[in-house]
C-alpha cells in the first residue's frame, strides 16, 4: 500500500512537470560580450565599454548637472553613488539583462527600483541622450524617495499613477517649453479631447505628453514649492487625499481648472472664440443636458472642418491603420513606402501607389522574418535605389543595425548587410550613382555620416566632430548632401535647455559642409532636395511644425504651410517628410486626432509666404499657465543650463576604478508567523511554524542572479527551499538549481477502530480508536542547464536533472473509552491516550533526465492569449531510474492568423514514450508508468472527471496512452478590452471570446487503433478497448483578472458521447490561451 501511494504521487508530480516543460517564450539574446569600465564621479558611478574618453566627461557632467538641477527641486539626496550603466547604441541596450524582458526600439531608458539603476543607451543625437539621462534621473530620485523614506515603501508606488511619474520626469527634464507636447494639446483641444484626471489612467493617453502638461499647470499655479510634497504626498496617500492636503482642492475641480488653462490657451491658436469655449465647458459642467451637448458638438464639427491640410489625404479611414509614418517616395514619384500599424501586433512596411493610395502589398514584417530582432520604426526611414526597383532599410538583427534591400517587385530580401566599423545606424540614403548608401552612424557615442560602397564594400567616413548629423538626403545630381545637425547650437548654447537642429549642406566632391542659420534656436530637421535643389525641411521656428522651403540663391525661406497641429512623426526626430526627384510630388505625415496621415501634395497646393530667416517665436509651445509671481526654479535652471555646465560641474574630480560585480542582495521578501493547534480533536497540543522568505542576489549588470527561497508550513520536517542560479554573461547562457520539497496529504480512518481495552477503565472495556494518517511524500532536485538564443525568435535547449522521491507516513491516535449498551450500541466516553506514530521512510527513488529541444516563438499575445505569428517546440527526452526508463519525442506547432476582428488560431502537438518501458502494464493494467490522458481542459475540453468516472468510463481507457496527438481550431475574438483592439472598449474588462473545436487521440500501439484490437493476454479476464479521438465544440471566455491570472469558463459539447447521451458540459481553465 505504501509503495502504490509512493509511485501515485511520484507520476502526477512528473506528469505535471512535464506539461509545465513544455513552454515558450521569445529570448533576450546576448550576441556580444562588452568589458565595463567603471568612472566615478561625486554622485554616480558609472559603467560603460565605449572607446571615447570625451564622451564619458561628457555624461559624467551632465549627469552632475541633472542632479544638481533636480535637487533644488525635489529636495532630496543620494545616500550613495548611483550606480549608471551605458550602452554605446540601442541594439547594445537591447541585450541589457539589468531588466527582464524585451527592450522595445521605443524604450530610450529604463530605471529599475532594485538597485536605482540608470540604464541607457546612447541616442542619435547629443539632445536625446542629454534628455533621456535628465528623464532617468527624475525616476532615480522618485525611487529614492519613496523606497528610502521614512513611511513609505514599495507598496507606496501602487499609490502614484503613471502619468504622474513620467509626466514629472519630462517636465523636469524639458519644461514648459516644449513644441511636440504642445502640439498634442493644441489637437486635442481642436477635437474637443480634453482628459479628465481619471481618464489618464487608460489606454488612450499617453502618460508621457499628458503628464508633462499636468505638471507644467500644477507648477505654474502653486510653485516649483509643491512638486515632491505633492509627489510624496500621493505616494503615502492617494492622488485624492494628496490633493486636498497639498493643493487644497479636489481632484475633479483641479481636472476641470487644468482642462480650462488648456482650452483658452491653446484655443486662440486653433481658432475657438470665447463663446465656443464657453459653451463647451458649460456642456461638460452639466452633462445631462442633450441641447447644450449638441450645440458644442455643432460648433466644434464647424471648426474642425477650418483645418484642411495641403494636398490630398493618401488613405481613407481604416485602410492603413491610425499610424501611417516615415514615408519614403520613390525617384519617380510612383510609389511610396510607409510604416503603419495596420496589422496591429506589430510595425510594417508597406508599398501604395503614391497617386491613388492603392495599398499594394506588405514589403517586409517581422512577424514573416523570424531573423530580424525589431525594426528601427521610430526615428529612421528607409531608401529607394535610383532605378525604383530595390528599397534598403535598416533593422536591428544579431546585436547591430543591419541594412536590408528587397526586390520590390520579387518580394525577396536581395541582401543583408551589416557596415563594418558602423554597429549602429539609421536612416540610409541611396546615391543617384547606384553605388553608395550614406547612413547616419553611431560609433563609440559619437553621431557621424558614413558612406558604404555597394561594389568595393568598403565604408568612409565623411563628418568626425562631436556634432550629430542625422537625416541625410542626396541632392538629386549627386554632387551633395544635407542633413540635420546640432553644429550651431553646440557653439552658441542651448535654447530653452536644448540644443538645436539647423541644416547643412555636405559637398560630396570637396568635403567642406556649410551650415545654413536660420532660425536660430528652433529644430529645422528632416531636408530634402526639391527637383530644382533648393531644400524643403520642417521646422518648429514659430511653435508649430510646419513646412518649410529655403531658396539656396536667394538664402531666402518661405513658409509653405500653417497647420494648428502639425507635420511629425512619433517623435520630433522622425522623418515625416519625402520629395520626390523626378516629380512634382511631397508626401508628408501629418498629425491630427491622435492619428498620424500620410497626405499628397504637389507644389502648387501651397502658397510660399516668405519669413524672416531670424524669426522664432515659442510661445504657442509653451505649457499653461503663466504665473510670474511662482517660483520658477525648473525653467529658469534650464534656461541657464550652459551657465550652470561651467559653474556646477568639474570634470577633473573623475575617478576611474576597477569593475567589480558587486554581487549582493538585490531584493527580500517574506513572512513569518507561529501557531499552536487546539480543539476538540487535539493530538496535544502541537506548534508550528508558517511563514517564508525569498531572496534575490545579483551582480551589478544583471549578468549572474542567484534565487533563494525557504518556507515553513507545520513542522521542521515541512520546511521546503529552492535555490536557482543563472548566468547570462555570455551568449550560451547556463544555471543550475537545487530544491527540496515537501508534498502533504492526510486523512482520518473510516470507520473508527474498536479493540478491547485491557484493563477495563471501569465500565468501559472498549478501546475506540480515532487515526489520523499524515502523509509526507519529499522531493529532492538537483538540475542544470544551458541555453542558446540564435535571435529574439529561436533558441536550443538542454538540460540534466535528478530528482529523488521518498514518502514518510505519520499517525496521530486518540484512543478513547467505550462501552456497548443493552442494544448493542457503542457509546464513546472520554480521551484516555493519545499517540503519535512515525512510519519508515519510503525510498529515496531516483529518476534521472537528460533533455534537450529546439523552440521558435515569434507570436504576438494579445491579453489572454496570442493573436498573431507562430510559435513551435521540437523536444527530446529520456528517463532513466526507477521504474521510468523510456525516450519521450514532442513536436509542438502553432499559427496564429490575425483577420481583423479576429485571429484564427489552430495547434498540432504530438508527445510520445518510446524506446522502453513506456508500455509496462498495457497487458496487465498494473501501470508502473502512469499513461498519459488527452481529457484533460488544456488538451480537450468537455470531458469533466465526473463525466468519465461516473457516465462514460470506457472513455477513460479509450483516451489513455503512452502517446498522444493533439489538435485545437479556434476562432478567437477580442471581446472586452482596448478600444483599438476589441469589440466592446473597456478599460477595466479584458476578455477574448472563442470559439473552438478540440480533438486528441491516446494510445500505446498501433493495436489500439484497430477497429477489433487484437486481445493481448485472453486469459486475464479484459477485453481490448479500441482508442478512438475524443473531439468537442464550443465556446468559451478568456478573462484577465489585472493581468494576475487568466480564467476561461467554458461550455463545451463532446461529440465522442453518443449522441442520445450527449449533453454540453461546462468547465472551467487557468491557464492563457495555447
């Protein structure tokens, strides 16, 4: 009895562990190893690998700085240095293990609340970088402030909304003055979308943006004073509570004073007149009145139909989603190339006809190509050959920007190539010659054109200086270039706490580059040469961002558009322009009600306005309110910045030391507490203890992590620990864990015992019996492994394991005395003994395991479920030990076809034992290796236990095997969630709607799959069973709770049940969509 209850727990422990094996999940690979250097300075300590001891000054010093700006304001100090890790480029970012997961290309910077760690790479260009360091900072000091403090703790972070949090770090580190934020607000006001604080809290708006312009009003009205006792204040009590306290009103009037300062601000721009905002704010004041909301809706739809932009939109609505961006036209102005969301989960590159705007087909996706990491989608465009029949683009692949160039026409990657001395670059431009891609290249922090010939493959560079040059472009003979740079303001200074972009002119032949001034101070960005080779650009020179034509003779501009919102991409470094050579043609992106649109134009839609070339005026970018008599002390440091460079920072106090990893405790957690049992059924009166403590050590890269957890639930004998190692320092990363667990199950024994008591205790004779059996069944594990990333998609592998079971029974007796009355009846009457009995221990069994798999995974989960891509799992293992000794093979394929509004989803799995004694007791039924079922939720739903066990049990066999095949259909739609994705927008329920049909097939030998199976052993009184598919339909819906866990309730119809005896079942799963 023993020994069956032994190997009952040994084959459901394994059973499941196998099932959890059998995972996925994209990979972070590490394509390369980097030597940190460390460099001290009065606050930070800082690790970086780059070849370039000016840049590291250079950081160093900006980073004092920010401190010393973001102290006056936030009051607060650094108990230590800070520790600051920087990458030399994105992709080397990309390969961070500081944080887990994957960095997207839109991440500029992440600070992790463990250690306070800035983790950054370095941007394309000097401004960037300086900004994403002064954001990163705000949040070191926000951690410090809430985990260091003295009544708040981690917990306290629940307490701050997001947009709190970003918005504090971009207004810190930009200000008020800051054209792409006030571009938004002027949108929003235009179409009436004016937030409340609550609707922050959703999908739709952008903390960043939106953040910033709330604290831009809170400090204009009460003072610079407020900022960390209002951020403190949120953090111990709530945004409401901290309201009242700091600023003495509610959340819902400073909403409503917020949205107002908004509205009259920027509404001047935009075109509304007193009375329409008037009338507005009186609709939103009393919401029931259908008259009032109607007559502002009125007046708005005639407003809005005042912004008309030049030329003519390219796509309708919905034809190619709400973020067409980077368009690129070809020579002959035919076509465009554009990036756009349409397929939703990921970032596209898409080819229309320029005229028309017929969409032609996809050019290239990361959801088909499985190769490349991410597409650089945010700020980089791509290029047409000159011949119109290649496009070349770069993408991050393998730890470095990579260039690729497709057939346009075949639809086939021609080359892929990865410029040596250049690992990161963006925005290539193909030469009229044919033969030379300029890029923007990112070399050891420093931002420089590079020129790669097709032909000799050999690579010049053509600018070297600390300045950033970015967005070349080539003048349509060939004979010169321009692009963006920060030249002029890094000789001057900054404006409003940031350098400025102005343009240049390269001279191919010479080398010499003429930097155009205008309008100083303001980003003129994004040049192309027209057919005549005058330059079209953008620029914010007048607080908008607007198009732009400088005649290169005359040196005289002309303004060609005048936009309440604006021409822009994602962000103010993205290409949202393109001209054509050989045509009369200019698609621009154009911004208006959260959407970006590609519009066509030709020169005669717009009316050139010549401008001052020294013009700039920034105040249509500026945040509301103003508020002279406030203290200031944000914008009036960033106004100074240059000033305080020379005063605040010296550079000749750095400090370089030697690496180390600084291996130590990251993170510890638990709880602990001591009981002691009692009660009518006492076996004495027995303490125990309950409680448990992990802990989390690493180093100061994130490269070794160590795991330590230890519980305690009942006695000494009850105390579990695991502890788990993982080193990710190189590109095969390894690990290696320990555990030992312990697994209790009991019961008491039915009927009670009845024995003579000898001697009698009085009257009483009997002994009455009461047992409690306490069964300990203890799992000890050693295990290691190794694994290799290939990319982001795909991986191998392998692993060795030993795990030892043994079992441990214990019996707690309370011995009562009895009596039979006159009618035979027992009667039980008092406690006279109570006894503990400790049973031998059971095993240790040993079963060891080597295995190894080859996994892809390039799908796209949406909230409970993936709905898009592919994913599969090819695995290999063997057994060996104890009474397991067989190979087990699985090959697990999924596709995942998203057809708006839904994803069609489908699954094929096939696991089997073979090669040993994976069959033992096929004849017998005795199974020392438990067969595996496909009635389980997960496999096949509407096959319930009390379905099997108690109507159709010859189901139960029928489904058992050493092998299984496995196949789902399901037609999955986004039921309850976001507004872009779902039927139903809901913020709060995030629910997918499935329909599906399961089948799954167990079996040991092909026998069982006989129509009349051949008996294998006549004489031990069972007849064969013939193993058939289970299959079901039915519906079902995912649901996830706050991203906890997903719930699936569903109803199902198994149709392997007769059908006189088929009824639907309902059940119920825990587990994400397959």
């Amino acid at each position: 009895m023993k020994r069956f209850l032994f190997f009952t727990l040994l084959f459901s422990v394994l059973a499941a562990s196998q099932l959890e094996a059998q995972y996925f999940g994209r990979n972070k690979p590490r394509y390369q190893k980097h030597d940190f250097k460390v460099t001290q300075t009065e606050h930070f300590e800082i690790y970086e690998y780059m070849d370039n001891p000016e840049k590291v000054k250079e950081l160093a010093a900006a980073a004092e700085l920010w401190y010393a700006m973001h102290q006056a304001v936030l009051r607060d100090t650094f108990p230590g240095k800070n520790p600051m890790i920087i990458y030399s480029d994105h992709a080397g970012f990309q390969q961070t293990n500081i944080i887990g997961g994957e960095v997207s290309v839109g991440t500029g910077g992440v600070t992790e609340g463990l250690r306070n760690r800035v983790v950054f790479p370095v941007a394309m260009t000097n401004q960037q970088t300086h900004h994403v360091l002064g954001h990163e900072l705000v949040h070191a000091f926000q951690y410090n402030m809430v985990l260091g403090g003295d009544s708040t703790s981690m917990q306290n972070l629940q307490n701050l909304p997001l947009w709190m949090i970003e918005g504090l770090a971009e207004y810190l580190s930009i200000g008020r003055v800051d054209p792409h934020t006030a571009l938004w607000m002027r949108d929003a006001v235009l179409h009436n979308d004016l937030p409340t604080l609550d609707d922050l809290n959703g999908y739709k708006y952008f903390p960043y943006r939106w953040g910033q312009a709330f604290w831009a009003f809170v400090a204009g009205v009460y003072g610079d004073e407020v900022i960390s006792v209002y951020f403190l204040n949120t953090a111990k009590y709530g945004l409401e509570v901290a309201t009242r306290m700091t600023l003495g009103t509610t959340t819902d009037n400073l909403s409503k004073a917020w949205r107002s300062a908004l509205r009259n601000h920027y509404g001047r721009y935009v075109g509304l007149e007193p009375e329409t905002i008037a009338a507005l704010e009186t609709a939103e004041a009393d919401k029931k009145s259908k008259e009032k909301r109607e007559a502002a809706d009125k007046l708005l739809s005639r407003l809005i139909k005042t912004e008309k932009a030049p030329g003519r939109k390219l796509f309708d609505e919905g034809e190619a989603g709400r973020m067409t961006i980077c368009p690129v036209l070809s020579p002959n102005g035919k076509y465009v190339i554009f990036l756009s969301e349409k397929s939703l989960f990921s970032t596209d590159l898409f080819l229309a006809e320029a005229g028309s705007g017929k969409i032609i087909k996809k050019v290239a996706s990361t959801v088909n190509d499985g190769h490349i990491d991410q597409f650089n989608f945010i700020e980089s465009a791509g290029t047409w050959s000159p011949n119109n029949k290649q496009f070349a683009f770069d993408v991050y692949e393998k730890g470095q920007s990579t260039l690729v160039i497709e057939d346009i026409a075949k639809g086939k990657t021609v080359q892929k190539i990865k410029i040596p001395g250049v690992p990161a670059f963006s925005n290539p431009a193909w030469g009229p010659d044919g033969k030379t891609i300029v890029v923007s290249g990112l070399v050891n922090g420093q931002t420089d054109l590079y020129a790669y010939d097709l032909k000799t493959k050999k690579v010049r560079q053509l600018t070297n200086d600390r300045a950033s040059e970015i967005l070349p472009q080539w003048s349509p003979d060939g004979k010169y270039l321009t692009y963006s740079t920060d030249k002029i303001s890094l000789e001057r200074g900054r404006s409003n706490g940031a350098w400025a972009m102005n343009l240049a002119i390269l001279d191919m032949e010479t080398g010499e580059a003429e930097n155009i001034d205008i309008f100083p101070g303001a980003d003129n960005m994004n040049p192309q040469f027209d057919k005549a080779g005058n330059l079209v650009f953008l620029s914010n020179r007048d607080g908008f961002r607007n198009l732009y034509w400088y005649k290169l003779d005359e040196k005289k501009v002309y303004q060609l558009t005048k936009l309440t919102t604006g021409i822009t991409g994602i962000t103010p470094y993205s290409p949202a322009l393109t001209v054509a050579d050989d045509r009369d043609r200019i698609v621009y992106t154009y911004y208006s009600n959260g959407t970006y649109r590609l519009y066509n134009a030709k020169s005669s839609d717009f009316t050139p306005e010549e401008i001052d070339p020294m013009s700039v005026d920034m105040v249509p970018a500026t945040l509301p309110p103003f508020a002279p008599g406030k203290k200031d002390v944000v914008n009036t440091n960033l106004r100074l910045l240059d000033n305080n460079t020379k005063s605040v920072v010296d550079t000749t106090s750095l400090k370089e030391v030697k690496y180390k990893p600084k291996f130590s405790l990251d993170y510890i957690g638990g709880s602990a507490g001591v009981g002691v049992q009692t009660g009518n059924r006492s076996f004495g009166n027995v303490a125990g203890g309950l409680g448990g403590v992990d802990m989390l050590f690493g180093d100061i890269l994130g490269n070794n992590q160590l795991y330590v957890g230890a519980a305690l639930n009942g006695e000494l004998q009850d105390a579990a620990f695991q502890a788990s190692y993982i080193n990710r320092k190189n590109p095969i990363g390894w690990g290696v864990g320990v555990g030992h667990i312990p697994f209790i199950t009991g019961g008491g024994s039915l009927p009670l015992r009845v024995e003579p008591l000898d001697p009698p205790l009085g009257d009483y004779n009997l002994a009455v019996i009461d047992e409690l059996i306490i069964q300990r069944q203890f799992l000890q594990q050693v295990n290691t492994f190794v694994f290799y990333p290939f990319s982001v998609t795909k991986r191998v592998e392998m692993g060795v394991s030993a795990e030892f079971y043994s079992l441990r029974n214990t019996i707690y007796r309370d011995v009562y005395a009895g009596v039979l009355d006159g009618d035979g009846n027992l009667f039980v009457g008092p406690l006279i003994a109570q006894q503990r009995e400790r049973g031998d221990k059971v095993g240790p069994e040993g079963i060891y395991s080597v295995n190894a798999a080859f996994v892809g995974d390039n799908s796209y989960f949406g909230f409970t479920a993936p709905l898009q891509g592919w994913r599969y799992r090819i695995g290999v293992e063997q057994y060996m030990g104890g009474f397991w000794n067989f190979t087990g093979l699985l090959l697990d394929g999924r596709r995942y076809l998203y057809k708006k509004p839904v994803t069609f989803a489908v699954r094929g799995m096939a696991y089997g034992r073979f090669w040993g004694n994976q069959d033992d007791g096929y004849e017998s039924g005795n199974y020392a290796v438990q067969p595996l079922f496909v009635a389980q939720p997960w496999f096949v739903r509407g096959y319930p236990y009390n379905l099997l066990y108690n109507e159709e049990r010859d189901l139960i066999e029928a489904s058992a095997g050493s092998k299984i095949l496995v196949g789902n259909f399901e037609i999955r739609l986004p039921f309850t969630g976001p507004r872009q994705l779902s039927v139903i927008p809901s913020n709060f329920l995030i629910t997918d709607l499935n329909i599906f049909f399961d089948a799954g097939l167990g079996f040991f030998k092909e026998n069982d799959l006989k129509k009349n199976p051949v008996d294998p052993d006549p004489i031990d009184g069972r007849d064969p069973v013939r193993h058939k598919p289970l299959l079901s339909t039915g519906i079902s819906l995912r649901v996830n709770l706050f991203g906890a866990i997903v719930l699936e309730p569903y109803f199902a119809l198994p149709l392997t049940v007769p059908k006189e005896r088929r009824e639907w079942q309902w059940g119920l799963n825990f587990i994400p969509g397959w």
